[in-house]
C-alpha cells in the first residue's frame, strides 16, 4: 500500500480548482494525471527580463518590465492589427501590437491616460519600436517584479502558459512532508535542498542544485528497485535446468552461428544449470541474431523438461516470432504456440490447456502470456524481447510472481551506452553480440532534401520493378498524433495511386487484424511497399526488403534512425537508406544525419546520441521514452547515476529490507516515482 503521506500528491488533477473537462485532455496528454505529476512539471526554461527605468535602458529583443501611459488606440480598417501607442518616463514613443481577439481585452487593459506596467520583447518596427503582444500588463509594480524571472513550461494544445503556472501553483501548495532518503553526508556534500524546498526552487529559478536533488532522488528510486529484483532473485531457488543436447542437434539452422552467439550461448547454458534464476542481459545491435540465441536457450529448458516464454513488445512481433521458431524447430518435434490478448474462445482455451498440460514446450505471446489465468505446467525460462524504451524492471517482475522462479534472459535491440545500461538494467548480467553474422552489406545511406521526393518515387519504382521490397516510413510524434497519421495516411494514398496493391500501411491505430493481414503481405512478399510510422521498428525481418526511406529524418532519434536502417540489410542483397531532410534543419540535426551517413556501429551511434543531446540541445525536443526517466535528464544521468548507484547499494547492504527509517523513507520514494513493484518484492519475501 502507497504510504498515506502521498496520498495529496496523487490526487487527481481533474479536482483541482479551475480544472473543468475542457484542461483535463490537453492534461492528461502531457501526462499530467495527479498532483504529482504537475509538481515534477518542470520547467523547460526561463525567460529574463530586466526592469528598465525608461527605453533608451533597453536594448531592441530583450525582454523587459516598464511602465507606460497610454496614449492612443488604433484600430486598422480591416484585418491589420491593433495597436495602442504609449509613452515611456522621457517620451519614447512604443506600439504594443494586438492581433485578432487579443485586441479585445488589450482595450479593456489599456485605458487611454492611464500608467501602465507592460512585460514583453521590444521589437524594431520600421523606425520605431514595438512589444507584439505583451506577455503581462498590470496597474501595479509589485506583479510584474515578480516576472523578471518566469518559468516556461512545456505546453500541450488548449493550454496556455499562464493556465499550467497556476496549476503548478495549486500542486506545489500540496507538498507533504517528506522524510528524507537522501544519505545526510551526501545531501551535505552536494549542498541539495529537502525534497519540498528543490521542487519549488526547481519552478522558481535555474537552481542547478534543485534541479539535481529532483533527477538523483529519481536515479536513486530506479537503482533501489532494481536491485531490490536482484536481491529478491538471488534470495529465490529456481530449477537448474541442465539440457542433453538433444533438440538442439535436430535444430537445422541454415547458417552457421557466429563466435559472439556461441560465447552466449554458453553464458546462459551455464547460468541455466545453476540453481538460482538466471537473471541476464542479452544485448546485441539490430540484426546481430538475438533470436538465434533465445531458441538455443529456450531449447535447453525444453530438453530439461521445462517450457519456455518468450515476450515480445508487440504483436507483429510476437507473430514474426512464433512463426520463425516454428520453423526453426520443424523437425525438433518441439510444439510452439503464439498467444496473444486477441485470442479468445475456444482457439485460446485449447492453447492454455496446451500450457498447462506441458503438451506446448514454447509459449511465443505479448503481455498476455503473463495473465493471471494462464497458467503453465512447467514454465523453466521466460525471455523478454525488448524494445529497449519499455521499462525492463516491471517485466521482470512479472517472473518473480511464478511460484518457482523462472530463469530470465532479457533482449535489447539497441546496442545503449554503458550508463544508461546501468539505469535500465541495474546489476544485470550481461552478455553481449559484438559481431555481426557474416555476409552483410554496409547500408548505402544518404541524406536527400524533401523537395526531391519526385526523385525518390522513381527510385521506389525501379526498385519495384526488379522485384525488391521497399519501407517507407513516416515520423509519429505524439504531440501531433492526427496530423502524423494524416502525413502516413497521405503518403499511403500518393504511393498507392502509383503502386496500387503493392502498397500497404501499418500504423499504431489500425486495427490488430488490419495491420496483422497488412504485415502478413509485405512479408509473404505479396506487397511491394509497407507505409508506416514507427510500428516497424521493433524487430520485423524481411530479408527482401532492401529500400528504406525515413521522411523527416530529423525528427528521430539516432538510435531511433539505427534500428529503422537495420530492418534492411538484413538479406545477401545491397541495400539503401534514404533519409528525407526538411529544410530546417538545425546544426545538431545536420551532424545527426551526418553521422548516419558514416557509421553503422550502433553502440558508437548510441554514444553519439548521448553526446549530441547532452550538448545543449533544447530540454522539450527530448523524446520520451529514450530512458526510463522523467525527471533525469541525460547530462544529469551520467554525472548523477553512479553515485545513486553506489548509496542504493549500500542501503541495501545496511537495511535489505528497507526497515530502518531510512529505509521506510526510501520505500516512500519507491512509491512516490511508481517503482513500488520493487517494495512489492520485499513482501513478497
Ligand atoms: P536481432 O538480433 O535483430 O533480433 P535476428 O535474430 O532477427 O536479429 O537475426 C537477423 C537475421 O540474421 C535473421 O534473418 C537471421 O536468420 C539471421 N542470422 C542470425 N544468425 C545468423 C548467423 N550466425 N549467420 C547468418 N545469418 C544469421
Ligand atoms: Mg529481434
């Protein structure tokens, strides 16, 4: 049970004065649900202003407070702007611009012969100067003193600036007290505020100090609750599983495994035959055949008497899958089965009699594996196929559940630099692909401007026509969910005018059964060219495909843009990346793509990526989902997260069991940052 001082912080923000039906959305869309979540709402910059005395202080583009009278309103005939002339101290003459419904309080707020308090960017206009629409304006000094430093917070659509600064106001205003979980000598040391004082700095100000307390009590709770699954792990008895060997010699692979899955293989052999739970990270670039080494790891289980599971992030995926180790274990004798949330009815009763009579060995599934009523005879090893975005502790959770602990081999598409490593896997062991099967093309990748998508269609066409397959993938950024669909939806409708059939579109809103029999075409080569947003990232593998065009390249990530391109390349053929660039392209944006063109080393791309975001690009262009944390961001990662590291460890040594008071403090930030799952392991015993 979440601890009844938070009880405040997770109240619903649809209580909160002001909020009616129309903030809730805009709301929720940013995430903001609870009180608490709009106190860790921070903000992504902060807007200086300088209070001047007169505007010969001030300089054209800065943001300053000065008091005006005004002199003059001028509505334009038609559809120009209003604007209201006004005076500073020494009669300089300064426009403040209205347009479209602005201009109709701007004349209530602004009576002619009255002084007036403007905060605003001066701007040159012709000859003159001119604040296009003041951000405040106030009948007295003391309000807009309080604005020469002013928060800016991230935004959704419907609601504004001044709306979210006054919910921020309400949640802050609700800040329990909190015992402290930070290490006094350490809280000393790095001179970090209480709990309560950093977040109402971190909204006041660029308080480095505020700002670093908030991201390390994150870092601390995701260390603690991971090693808390260690912890619980090692404490549990599994089943050594010990294989003879004798599935695995039916196993007709058509290539030969390379070095790098042997060596894994043997890892996890050797972890499998010990008695407690295997607890192992399998990382590996795209393409480096991870899959191969699952089934090997699946196959010791099912010839130790055991089943095996294997989760995967979605269904396509789950699909491709069942369907690929079914063929891999033709001949083995092994029966394998997919089962997903859309089973319903008969067909899904008999898979899960299949389950818990032992007559399916392997369960191929997304979540659904995992419900409560499924229930397996004997379930030896359970593999996570994972995007590595999804929060890898809530899944392994889910093993620790089972009355005989299963082991657990956890798979990473994407090869993520040491310290994030750490932050999403804890103390995992680690194997690792460093060596990709032999055979493969370096990836012909090359940026081209938008404006050349004729150019690109004609590719597409003769590409086509020789009888390849081609991606053609749209950004799906969430801010803008419908306009994204629509430019995937659009870009369907131009191509499929062109290629007719052979064209078919993937996205997240189709339904299941829809981009199933969409993916079940592409893939069977039926289909020429699959449209899609993201959804074809996580892992799908047609060798014929060997065209992928990204449009708006710059909108992804680069380990985002690393895993796009490893879908070709996959087969004997050459392939090419097209990555399509809009013309506003920033310098990091342009260095990105750049470095694209150069490398094909995903952990190399991963440590750029790192560096590149590090270094200063804007806080709010940070995609979701890159890592496990909200709060944290990736500067604050590295310098922060070896330290959180080492103080969850000795906490851990000290008070395994979290019952001193510093431990029931630190239990109460495991719930506050919904890392609970790890208290949850605690009772569990
Ligand atoms: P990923 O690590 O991205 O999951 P997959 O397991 O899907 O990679 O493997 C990618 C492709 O490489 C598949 O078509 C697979 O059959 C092939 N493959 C895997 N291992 C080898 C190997 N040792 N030699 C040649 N091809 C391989
Ligand atoms: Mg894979």
């Amino acid at each position: 049970m979440r601890p009844d001082l938070l009880n405040p912080l997770f109240a619903e923000t649809a209580g909160l004065k002001g909020v009616g039906p129309g903030l809730a959305r805009p709301l929720e869309k940013l995430g903001l649900t609870r009180l608490r979540d709009l106190a860790y709402h921070l903000p992504d910059r902060f807007v200086t202003r300088r209070a001047v005395a007169n505007l010969d202080e001030a300089s054209v583009g800065e943001n300053v407070v000065v008091a005006l009278t005004i002199r003059e309103h001028r509505s334009s005939s038609g559809r120009g702007p209003f604007r209201v002339l006004a005076e500073d101290a020494i009669g300089n003459v300064i426009a403040l611009v209205y347009f479209g419904r602005a201009s109709y309080s701007a004349k209530k707020l602004l009576p002619t012969g009255e002084k007036r308090w403007v905060a605003g960017r001066i701007d040159q206009f012709g000859q003159g100067l001119q604040i296009v629409h003041p951000e405040h304006v106030s009948e007295d000094s003391a309000g807009l003193l309080a604005t020469l430093n002013e928060p800016v917070y991230p935004l959704s659509e419907g609601l504004t600036q001044g709306r979210i600064q006054a919910l921020v106001h309400q949640a802050l205003a609700h800040l329990p007290r909190m015992p402290e979980w930070i290490e006094p000598g350490l809280l000393d040391r790095m001179g970090w505020p209480s709990w309560s004082e950093a977040l109402v700095e971190a909204h006041k100000g660029t308080h480095e100090a505020a700002r670093d307390r908030l991201a390390y009590d994150e870092l601390l709770a995701n260390a603690l609750a991971l090693m808390l699954v260690r912890a619980s792990n090692r404490s549990r008895t599994g089943t050594p599983l010990l294989g003879d060997g004798r599935l695995r010699a039916k196993l007709n692979l058509p290539f030969a495994l390379t070095g790098a899955q042997q060596r894994a293989i043997a890892e996890i052999e050797g972890d499998l035959q010990q008695g407690a739970p295997m607890l192992r990270l399998l990382q590996g670039d795209v393409g480096s055949g991870k899959t191969a080494v699952a089934l090997n790891a699946m196959l010791v289980a099912v010839e130790a008497g055991a089943q095996a599971a294997l989760l995967a992030p979605t269904e396509i995926l789950a699909r491709q899958h069942a369907e690929t180790l079914t063929r891999m274990v033709a001949g083995t004798g092994v029966n394998v089965q997919l089962l997903t949330g859309r089973d319903k009815g008969r067909a899904r009763e008999s898979i899960l009699m299949g389950l818990m009579d032992g007559s399916i060995q392997i369960c191929v599934g997304t979540h659904a594996i995992f419900q409560d009523s499924v229930s397996y005879r004997n379930l030896g090893l359970v593999v996570i196929d994972e995007q590595h975005r999804f929060g890898v502790g809530q899944r392994l959770m889910l093993t620790q559940k089972a009355r005989r602990t299963p082991h657990c081999l956890a798979m990473t598409a994407t090869p993520i630099p040491r310290t994030l490593t750490l932050a999403q896997y804890g103390e995992m062991d680690v194997s690792r692909l460093d060596e990709m099967p032999p055979g493969r093309q370096a990836i012909d990748t090359r940026v081209i401007a938008q404006e050349r998508l004729a150019d690109v269609v004609e590719g597409l066409a003769r590409h086509v026509a020789k009888g390849a397959q081609a991606y053609w993938v749209c950004p799906m950024v969430r801010e803008h969910e419908t306009e994204d669909l629509a430019a995937a939806e659009m870009r369907y409708e131009t191509l499929k005018a062109r290629f007719g059939d052979d064209v078919v579109l993937v996205h997240g809103q189709l339904r299941p059964e829809a981009k199933d029999a969409a993916m079940e075409r592409f893939a069977n080569g039926d289909a020429k060219v699959l449209v899609a947003t993201t959804v074809i990232e996580v892992g799908v593998d047609v060798p014929n495909a060997t065209l992928m065009v990204i449009e708006q390249a710059e909108r992804f990530g680069l380990a985002q843009l690393h895993q796009l391109r490893g879908r070709v390349g996959r087969g004997s053929q050459a392939s090419t990346c097209l990555l399509l660039r809009g013309d506003a392209l920033s310098e990091v944006g342009r260095e990105r793509l750049a470095l694209m063109r150069e490398t094909q080393d995903g952990f190399r791309l991963a440590e750029e990526d790192l560096r590149l975001r590090g270094g200063g690009e804007l806080l709010g262009t940070r995609q979701s989902g890159d890592t496990p944390f909200r709060v944290a961001s990736f500067e604050q990662i590295a310098k922060l997260l070896p330290l959180a590291h080492d103080d969850a460890r000795l906490l851990m040594e000290r008070d395994g069991g979290l019952s001193s008071p510093r431990g029931e403090a630190a239990r109460v930030l495991l719930y506050l940052f919904e890392r609970d799952w790890g208290v949850q392991l605690l009772r569990g015993g």
